[in-house]
C-alpha cells in the first residue's frame, strides 16, 4: 500500500478508474493537470547513449506503407541492451539473489522525488562525488528526506546529453578506462540504507557510481539491499527540491537485469 499512498490524489482517482469504474459512480472524473506532469526520460534512438560496452539500440523497419488490400501498416523490431538511456538498474544487476527485473515492486519505483542540486561541485570536478554533506544539506534546507523517496542527483549533465564524448568523457566503443562524470559516493550510498528509508536512487549521468569507479561499490550497496538505481534521468532543470513524486515504470522483463523505463514526476 505504501505506494499508492506516495501518490498525489489527482492520481489515486485515476489510478481507481483503472481498477473498477463501479467504485467511483458517486465522484466525478479527475482531471489530470498536463502542466504538472514532467516527462524525465529520453527518448531511444540512434544517439541513445550506451555503456561503451553495451549494444547500441536498434530499429528494424519490418513494414511502413499500404498493404495488398490498401490499408495502412506500420511495424518495427527493436534491439537494445538493458542499460542504455533512460533505464532501471534492478538489485540483481550488482547482488547475487536479489530481484530481477519483473519483481522490483512499484513501491520502490514511485515515491517523493528528493532532488539533490550539486551542479557547482560537478562543474568544478567531473568526477564529483555526491556525499553525505550534500544529503545533510538537503535536509537542514528541506526536513529529513522522507520514506520512500526516490533520491536524485542534480548534477547539470543533462546539458551534454546528445555528446558522447562530453557526457560519458570517451566516444570510444569498448573504451572504459576513460569515463568521467558524477555519481554516488559509497558514504551516500550508506548512509542512505542504513539511516534513511529510501526507495530506489537516481541520476542525470550514466551511473550511480562516478565515471572512473571501477568497483562499482555504490551499485552493490543500493543493489544488495535491494533496492533500484535509475541512470540517465532527463529534465530535473524542472523539479523543485521536493514536493514533485516521481514515477518510473521500466520495461517489465522477465529475468531482467534491468531495462528501458519511462519516468515522469507529478509536481506539487
């Protein structure tokens, strides 16, 4: 239940509808504020950006045009790597025995969106690590960081999506000796688990963990106690600090390590 709590009650009436109209004969139709909804996620294409060992997505065009008999049909295949653009890494990616994709439950991919500004640190330093410091600031500004949230890290990288070589720091296939961007601290990490009763974190760079971890100590923190990390998260110049509930839906596949998401914030 804990999910459907976090949600704001424009939501709840919406999410109701969907389970069974007949509850709610004696209560008007919520009307969704489109204004309120933020889109966080890119979308996948031929410039999605991918680990430099990951397959690249894909598109086959299987049929575009009219068919025999007239009609208009359009289909496509696709091919992608779980982790690539906008996606969920799940517990097992990095914690043997943990959930696999399909059962990450959606009490830890919805929750109030706790938006982290480190911009200036990451501009000085592109291997920036979020820290403790920063969470406790957070809090002296905005109250303690509340259950379930879903804690993000505003680092401004956003601005270089679309240019490989300046988000990832290497244009390079296979190249993995030279990534450099923001991420986690393995303090933040642990502090998050162990003093806060957070749901899943999140990020505006290609990993939890910064660009030249090569242990990836905050990926098996968050992971082994089973909990999501989402990578590669567009738009957060449009959330405030808190207030904004986030909801990330990835891809449910079956045995999955991770995989594709759409994530949106509702704001307050």
């Amino acid at each position: 239940m804990r999910a459907r709590s976090l949600l704001p009650a424009l939501w709840i009436g919406v999410l109701s509808l969907a389970a069974g109209c007949g509850s709610m004969h004696s209560q008007p139709p919520t009307v969704i504020d489109v204004h309120k909804v933020v889109d966080l996620s890119y979308a996948f294409g031929p410039d999605t950006i991918y680990w430099p060992t990951a397959e690249s997505f894909t598109l086959e065009r299987v049929h575009y045009g009219p068919t025999d008999q007239g009609y208009w049909y359009a289909a496509n295949n696709l091919c992608m790597a779980e982790h690539g653009g906008t996606h969920m890494d799940a517990p097992i990616h990095f914690a043997q025995g943990r959930r696999t994709n399909e059962q990450v439950p959606l009490a830890s991919c919805i929750g109030p969106a706790v938006i982290v500004d480190v911009r200036q640190k990451a501009a000085a330093n592109r291997d920036y690590r979020l820290s403790v410091d920063d969470l406790q600031q957070w809090e002296s500004s905005n109250g303690r960081i509340p259950a379930g949230a879903v804690v993000i890290m505003y680092s401004g990288w956003g601005q270089h999506w679309g240019n490989k070589l300046r988000y990832m720091g290497t244009d390079k296939k296979g190249d993995t000796a030279n990534l450099h961007f923001p991420g986690f601290s393995k303090e933040a990490a642990e502090f998050l688990v162990t003093q806060r009763d957070i749901a899943a974190i999140g990020v505006d760079t290609a990993s939890i963990d910064y660009g030249p971890s090569t242990d990836f100590l905050v990926h098996r923190i968050i992971n082994g106690a089973d909990k999501p990390g989402f990578e590669n998260i567009a738009n957060l110049d449009r959330l405030p600090a808190k207030g904004a509930t986030v909801i990330a839906l990835p891809m449910k596949i079956t045995g999955g390590t991770g995989g594709p998401a759409r994530i949106i914030a509702l704001l307050p």
